[in-house]
C-alpha cells in the first residue's frame, strides 16, 4: 500500500496494487467523525471505518466481508504509521486516549 | 431507495455515461407526463442534456405537483432557471458554482440504496459563509464555512476550489477534505440517530447491554445507589470484565432484572 499526503492534508493510501482495484483507497480526511480513531477505506459508493485503537471494522453496513482480505492486510501491516498520521491530524484524540464518556 | 428514479432521454439523446443507471426510460412528452401522473407524490428525474430539458419543460409546464425533484446536467441559468424551479421544488444543476460529481459516479449514486447519504454536489454561498451541499436525493444542506476549521499544520479550506469526491462520500476545498459521514453526523439530525442506533445494536459487549438497558429505563449514571457513577460508566466502556456480584445486584434491582439477564439487552 502506497500513501501520500495531500500538502500536509489528509492522508491518502493506495491500495491498488495489493488488490488491483482502481476505485479502492483507505484515507484519514480533515475532517472525521472523531470516535474512535480510525481510516476509511472507501470502495466507489460503499466505505468501512476501521478502528486503529481495536483494529476491528467498525461498521456493520455495509458487510465487512466485502471488504477485500488484501486490503484489511495491507491497513493492518501499516498500522504503525497510520496510528501515528492519526495523532498527528488529531492530537486531541490520539490512538492511546480512552473513549469519553458520553453522557 | 424512496423516490423512483426518472430519466428523460429523448430519442437519439441517449447518454452514454447514465447507460448503466437503472431508471425508468422517458422518451417523449406523453412518456414524461405518464410519469408524472404516477409518480405524483415525488420523484427523481434526471436531465443529461438541454434536449431533456427542452422535452421536460414542453411536457411538464402549468402540470408540476407534489414533491417532483430535478437534476440537470446541464447548466440551466437565467429564465430558464426561474421556470425549472416554479415546475420543480428542488433543482440541482451545473450552472455556474455549482460543482457535481463527474457523471459515470452520478450515476452509481443514484443508483445506490443509501443515495440519501451520500453528496451529488456543492454550491459556495460566499456572501454568507455557507456551503450549500446536495444530497442524492437532491435535498438540501446548508454548512457554515467555519466548520471546515483548519487543523494544527493542515491545509486550509479552499472554497474556491468545491467540490464532491469519492462517489459523493469526500467534500473537498481544494487539499482540504472532509467525509461526508462526518458532515451529515453534524448537520442531519436524523442520519445521526440513524448511525447512533446502529452503533448500539452491534455492541454486544455486556457493558453495550447496561448502557441499552439503563437508557431503556430512562436512567442516568448516577441513578444507582451504592454504585457510583464512575463505576458504571468503566463497566459499560467494558473496563471491568467481571463486576463485584455485590455491584451487579445493585445495578439490576434498580433496572428491575436478574443480573443473569442484563446481558441479554
């Protein structure tokens, strides 16, 4: 997985080559829903959150099956970096951070 | 998927790029008027080029009823504007500033189940700080610019530089971006219920069946005598794996159950 940085902006991995699928791409954008910290990957209409804090997909919908194996593979051999790109764009909600409560 | 989805293309128009979009075929003015007529209370209709448009206009002029909604990809400025929004009650077209997606994502977005939740477009309101971001089922929402807030060593929110990405799932000011989820978790109170309700049916976590139930009964934390708040809130974060028989007690005769039951909330 290949990834780059959009000036200093969100971050844009490239999944392509694990699975050769050009409408793939895992991002971290400017602006995320902030719990818990997580990358999406986004396939054309359909995208899944996935939790870099548990490493689990966080969505039920749409399936988590569909989600190529490759791609899961290739966000969790990077996970290190991307933990760290996501304290760097939201260190008021860094990976090691317990959840709030939320009431 | 609510609203039927209506097509014009009239004769020798047909788009390439909408040929994969599964819609209802309008071919000519009765065709269009067919459809109006059975698709009174709302619709989608889609215009790929000024042909459509021309044919919808002849067809549908002093006719418009109920909740009728169109997107035109062609640019439909001046009188022509003013007469597709007195046929239409929304109208989202590339006229100038507004910016839609490119059409061969269009289409998967109209054709997607959850259209609704995902963006087809996005119009600066620059004299009132706003954006002005179309949803697939062609309504409406209105963002403050300032929410696209700069983070510490990020790039700045463009807004000359709008635009919907992603198959309508990544708002972008130039190298700023936001995710759609996250703007409509902000602005759209019922996609946030929506996405809350989801988020507690799949924690099936003990502490996930605590907090539906203790909310069930209207609860707060600090509705369960001999158990202190804090308690409770590390019990449903799923902090405290096996909770003191004792505590357990306490938190289910106050939620009128079993212990043994709680965790089947």
């Amino acid at each position: 997985m290949t990834a780059r940085r959009t000036r200093a902006g969100a971050l844009h991995a490239d999944p392509t080559r694990a699975v050769g699928e050009p409408r793939l791409e895992v991002k971290i954008r400017d602006r995320e829903r902030l719990e818990p910290p997580h990358v999406t990957i986004l396939h054309r209409t359909r995208a899944w959150r996935f939790d870099v804090r548990s490493e689990k997909l966080l969505d039920m919908e749409p399936d988590p099956n569909e989600v190529p194996g490759e791609v899961l593979d290739a966000v969790c051999a990077n996970l290190a970096p991307l933990r760290a790109e996501w304290d760097r764009m939201f260190p008021e909600n860094p990976v090691v951070s317990r959840e709030p409560d939320d009431e | 998927m609510s609203e039927p989805l209506l097509l014009v293309e009239p004769r020798g128009q047909a788009s390439r790029l909408l040929a994969s979009l599964e819609a209802e075929r309008l071919r000519s003015e009765s065709d269009v008027r067919d459809a109006l007529e059975r698709h009174r209370r709302r619709a989608i209709w889609v215009a790929p080029n000024a042909p459509a448009i021309r044919l919808l206009v002849a067809a549908l002029a002093g006719r418009s009823r109920g909740d009728q909604r169109l997107l035109s990809l062609e640019p439909a400025n001046g009188a022509r504007h003013g007469l597709l929004h007195a046929i239409f009650r929304f109208v989202v077209s590339a006229d100038e500033g507004v910016s839609l997606l490119p059409t061969d994502e269009l289409a998967d977005v109209l054709g997607s189940p959850h259209r609704e939740d995902l963006f087809v477009g996005a119009a600066i309101a620059t004299d009132d700080a706003a954006v002005v971001l179309y949803r697939g089922s062609l309504d409406p929402l209105v963002v403050p610019l300032a929410w696209f807030r700069v983070r510490h060593g990020g790039p700045r929110a463009d807004p000359s530089r709008l635009s919907v990405s992603d198959f309508g799932q990544t708002v972008r000011l130039g190298d700023y971006q936001a995710a759609t989820d996250a703007v409509l978790y902000e602005f759209d109170d019922a996609y946030r219920r929506r996405a809350k309700k989801r988020q507690i049916q799949q924690d099936r976590s003990f502490g996930g069946a605590l907090r539906r139930l203790r909310l069930q009964n209207g609860l707060y934390r600090t509705d369960f005598p001999g158990v202190t708040a804090k308690e409770i809130a590390r019990i449903e974060r799923g902090e405290v794996k096996k909770p003191h028989p004792r505590t357990l007690a306490a938190v289910a005769k106050r939620l009128g159950v079993r212990p043994e039951s709680i965790a089947s909330f």
